[in-house]
C-alpha cells in the first residue's frame, strides 16, 4: 500500500520550526559569549555606540566584538543604526540579559549550552554501551553552578526562600543547627550563616574542590558558625542532629535519592523541617509538554542530572522527576507532612517543606 501524501503545510511548519531551532542554538550560543565577557553589562551603561566604542569599553578585540553584535542584531537582541554604524541594547532586553538583572538574567542561564555540548562525545557513547558521563568531565561546571546559586538562590534566599517555612526565621535567629545537603561551594549556606549568627550551619558536599571553596568563602568572611566536610549524602551519619534540612536543586542528581531522603529524615530532629528545591515538573510527560522550558530542562537532565547519577551506579532519576514522584518519595522516607509552594515570578521552581 502507498504511503499517504505528506501534509505540506505540517511539512512547512515544522521547517520553519527547525530553522529557529538553529537559529536559536546559535544564538544562545553568542549570548552565553556574551555574558562572560560583559558585553551586555557594558552596552547597558552605554548610548548608541560603534563596535569600536563597545570594544574599547570592554577591553576587548573590536572584530571579535563586530561579529558577536552582527550575530546579537540579526537574532533581534541589539538594535541597529546603519546610518551612523551604531549599535545599541534596549532596556528591555537588558532587563534580562545583565548581572544587574539577577535572578532574572538569562544570559548567565545559556552558558548551559556550550557546557552540555562540551560532553556530547561521552554521551554518545552511553548510548551506545549505556552507563553515565561522571561529574568529573564537565568543564566549567563549578563555576556555571556556582554562579546560578547566587542568581536563583543566595540573591532571594533570606528575604523570599527561608520564610516559606513558617517559623523558620524566627529559630534562626534564636539560634538552631542547620545541615545544607549538596551544599556545593557553599554560598547558600555562608549567606546564611553571615545573616544569623547565633546558628550553626554544616554544609556536606560530594566534591572536594567545591568544600574547599566553600571553606575558603567562609574564611574570608570570619565565619566561626559554618563547617565544611566532603561526605556522601546517602549516609550522612546523624541521627537526630539538625533542627533543619536544606537541599538546593541536589537531590535528582544523587546516585540514590531515596536513600539521601531516609538519611535526611534520620538527621532531622523530632520537629525539624526539611526544605527543599527542585524543578517545577508533574512526573508526566503528556502535562510537561506544556512547562515552558521542558526541552531545555529535558536536555539538562539528559547530558547531566541522570548520566551522572547513572555514571555513580545510581537510578538515574532525571531533573524531571516531577512533584507526584517528589511527594511520594518524602513519603516513603518519613518526611509525610509537606507543604508545596512557590516565589511570585517564579513558575519555574518548587519549594518542598517536609516535616516527620
């Protein structure tokens, strides 16, 4: 039997959505070179300016720089003047694309692609002969990581974040022990020791690089209330020892998450609370088609969040693990009493505080 005719106009509109898929790949491309090298912070403090002024600002070479504006202005980021060669970057377009912008910056949120493309070689293998691509591989991802907690959660974490948790800043300022999971180079869990002193804050980290950093930063701002220590979150080895539980954007990395989750439980106190943050997902695949950023997020967590969990012999539980499976899992793990909420502005990211 032969096949039916294709549909032209589905045929074309697929084209065209595949063409602004490269354009677009491209473009992110260009803004992540963009934002480590200033561009758009520099070009939001000027007027109307040449390639040569822009460069000149920067400190930068003015025909790498003619190139990279040539890129931003076709992909309708900078605005155009061809009768005086000028280039200029709208305030609305800044208003997203600037270290002054934060935690709205999504310049600093596209350095993601070239850092997932940097281990497409490895992936490709794992699909292949399956297994996972370890932390290890991926270059510059300490730094991207770091920098994304201070955009999404150290900028928001004392004003917004800590009070979702009813009661929890008033014990903080009392004075209670605190144990922040993942805790990276620890700039969540510095930022809150520096904002409440009479607490004690404990930050474990898989990474040894990211301990010292985080031992380093509190250091240097003549912290007597935070520790460091590389320990495995599955069995972190306390019972009964924290008054609260903090895990930012870890848990569907872990190798095994329900494990980390009783090992929580096992360290919360009687009437401690575990907060947590993760993505926004809902664990089904036909409802997160209509979640704004699932292609992004889906790819994040194929070239990283399940291969490095699978790399470690893990489940490979995957950054779309959803709030369904989330609250299931707390479940399981003794922490049954959960409130679910979110930050205004923020439809992107979940809070989970749990409680025995």
């Amino acid at each position: 039997m032969a096949a039916p005719p294709l549909d032209s106009a589905k045929l074309e509109r697929f084209q065209g959505q595949m063409l602004g898929t490269l354009n677009g790949a491209a473009l992110a491309l260009m803004t992540s070179i963009g934002h480590r090298v200033g561009l758009f912070d520099v070009m939001s403090q000027m007027r109307a300016s040449t390639s040569e002024q822009i460069a000149d600002r920067a400190g930068l070479h003015e025909r790498y720089v003619r190139e990279w504006l040539a890129a931003m202005v076709t992909g309708g980021v900078v605005d155009y003047s061809p009768e005086c060669a000028s280039y200029s970057l709208p305030r609305e377009h800044a208003a997203l694309l600037t270290r002054a912008s934060r935690p709205d910056n999504l310049a600093a949120v596209c350095q993601w692609i070239p850092v997932l493309g940097s281990v497409e070689e490895r992936i490709l293998e794992c699909f292949e002969r399956g297994g996972g691509v370890p932390y290890s591989a991926y270059a510059r991802f300490h730094a991207l990581v770091a920098e994304e907690s201070d955009d999404t959660v150290v900028h928001s974490l004392v004003e917004s974040i800590v009070p979702l948790a009813d009661g929890l800043p008033e014990a903080l300022a009392r004075g209670i022990d605190v144990l922040d999971v993942g805790c990276g180079s620890g700039r969540a869990l510095n930022r809150l020791a520096l904002a409440f002193p009479r607490s004690r804050f404990t930050g474990y980290d898989r990474c040894g690089e990211e301990i010292e950093a985080a031992r380093s930063e509190a250091g240097a701002l003549r912290l007597t209330n935070a520790r460091f220590a590389v320990r495995d979150a599955a069995r972190l080895g306390h019972m009964d020892d924290f008054d609260c539980v903090t895990a930012f954007d870890t848990l569907h990395d872990q190798a095994r998450p329900d494990a980390v989750l009783s090992s929580i439980a096992e360290a919360l106190r009687p009437d401690g609370v575990f907060l947590m943050r993760d993505i926004a997902a809902t664990s089904h695949l036909d409802e997160d088609i209509a979640h704004p950023l699932s292609p992004f997020l889906y790819t994040i967590s194929c070239l990283y969040c399940m291969t490095v969990s699978l790399a470690a012999g893990g489940t490979g539980l995957g950054a779309m693990w959803g709030s369904e499976r989330v609250l299931r899992m707390l479940a399981e793990a003794g922490l049954g009493r959960v409130e679910v909420r979110q930050l205004p502005r923020d439809a992107l990211t979940l809070y989970f505080i749990a409680r025995k």
